[in-house]
C-alpha cells in the first residue's frame, strides 16, 4: 500500500514538473511587454462582420485579407472586436484589416486621429497565449502608471501565429 502512495506522488510530481516545463517553453511565461509609441496608429483597410462566430462568411473574409495581404508587402493582419461574441450563438462585430496608406476598392476605410498609442507585444506559442482581458489589464495598468487615457479601442495586430501585437490608441 506504501508503495503505491509513494509511486502515486512520485507520478503526479513529475507530470507536474513535465507540465510546468512544457507550459515555460512554449512561451507561457513570457511577460507583455509594452511601449508608448509617440506616433499615429497606421491606417486600416478592411471589411466588417456582423454575425456569429461559427459562420462561413467570417473565414472567408479572413481568406479575402489574407489574399489582400499577399499583394501588399510589409503589411499585416489587423483585427478590431468592436461587439465581442460571450458564446458560439451570440452577434459577434469584427473588423478585419490590414495596414495601408491609401484606401482600397470596396474596402472600408479607417483612420486614427490619436497622436500616440501603447504597444503590447506577446509572443508565446497559441496554447499558452495570455487571454485578452489580461493583456488590456496590463495595458490600463502601464497607462495608468504614466497618467495616459486610453480611448478604449483595441487593434489585434498578427505578425505570426506565435506573436500578436496589441495597439491601443491614447486620447
């Protein structure tokens, strides 16, 4: 019977060290950082959804992005949850972007007039990728610690499936 207990700990020890490691390496402990950027958010074309999250219509403007991002070097994916969905049923407002100078075709158009803006960088594997209640948490705290208002829109920025970008826009 004591070895069992014994072996029991023993086990349960180990996959807790084993879960622990995996969850550091894949980048779950990696901090966010964030910066102040004394410049105007980059210009946003796209298009906006209204819907719920499982419809077909969002991934294939996903897919239409995607595309425009292929014939515009240098730019990125850019998202905006405007009505975030609690649940799988529930209306959903998104704006899939990507970052240009000049408005294009059949493509809405949006700029920003803040002078600066905060920048979150979070790089860790998808799995272990900090929630987004916890990054705006840390950006309301670093904009409280320098005296700054943030005006409450919040631009996902993907640079690659293992690191996001957050900007948000001062007043």
């Amino acid at each position: 019977m004591k070895k069992f207990v014994v072996l029991g700990v023993a086990l349960i020890s180990t996959l807790t060290v084993l879960g622990f490691w995996g969850f550091s390496k894949l980048g779950g402990n990696t901090p966010i950082e964030v910066t102040l950027i004394e410049n105007k958010p980059e210009n946003l074309a796209g298009i906006t959804y209204r819907g719920t999250p499982g419809n077909e219509e969002l991934g294939e403007i996903f897919k239409k992005m995607e595309a425009q991002k292929g014939l515009h070097p240098g730019s990125y994916l850019h998202t905006i949850y405007e009505v975030e969905p609690a649940g799988k049923l529930d209306t959903m407002v998104v704006f899939v972007g990507i970052n240009q100078i000049l408005p294009l075709a059949d493509m809405e158009f949006r700029s920003f007039e803040n002078n600066s803006y905060l920048l979150a960088k979070i790089k860790s594997n998808k799995w272990v990728m900090p929630d987004p209640e916890k990054v705006k948490e840390k950006l309301s705290e670093f904009a409280k610690e320098n005296n700054l208002a943030l005006s409450g829109i919040y631009i996902d920025r993907i640079i690659s499936e293992n690191e996001v970008q957050v900007i948000a826009p001062v007043k």
